[in-house]
C-alpha cells in the first residue's frame, strides 16, 4: 500500500462501484422491493465510514509492522464483508 491517501480513494471508489452495482440493478429489476436495495446500500456506506475513520487511526503508530498488519485488516475486510453484500441482491 503506497499510503493512506490511496487507501482512502481506493475505499470511495469501490464504494461507488457498490452502489452504482445496486442502483443498476434496481433500475432493470423494478419488481424487486426498493427497501431491499436501499438496505444493501446503507450497510455498504456503513462499512465505508468504519473502513474511512480506522484508516485515519491505525493501531501501534510507532511500530511499521503493526501498521501494515492493521491496513490489510481493512481491506480483507473489504473483500471478506462489503464486496459479497451484492450477493443480497435477489437472483432471477
């Protein structure tokens, strides 16, 4: 990771890519509930002020290792919780 900042725009750019996923399913599946989707979406911006406010408090700011070992915590976290919430979204 090159730095916070990059993480940062990393967590707003797949946020948006989240969203964006679940607005485009709405649009061409009108049937499904829009409390469905909308639900989807406010988990996934929850994740993003958690990862958001973690990244700008790391853990053991002295020690490079546990630095390191708190961002990947973040963006496992990313890939292991917020990604697979658009499996929520109801199969046709």
């Amino acid at each position: 990771m090159a730095s916070r900042r990059d993480l940062k725009k990393d967590i707003h750019g797949i946020t948006f890519e989240l969203i964006s996923e679940c607005l485009v399913y709405q649009h061409f599946h009108p049937e499904v509930k829009e409390e469905k989707i909308n639900s989807i979406i406010e988990e996934i911006v929850t994740h993003r002020n958690e990862y958001i406010a973690r990244s700008n408090n790391p853990d053991g700011k002295d020690n490079p290792a546990l630095v390191k070992k708190h961002y990947r915590a973040i963006i496992d976290d990313i890939k292991n919780k917020t990604i697979p919430l658009l499996d929520q979204l109801p199969a046709k």
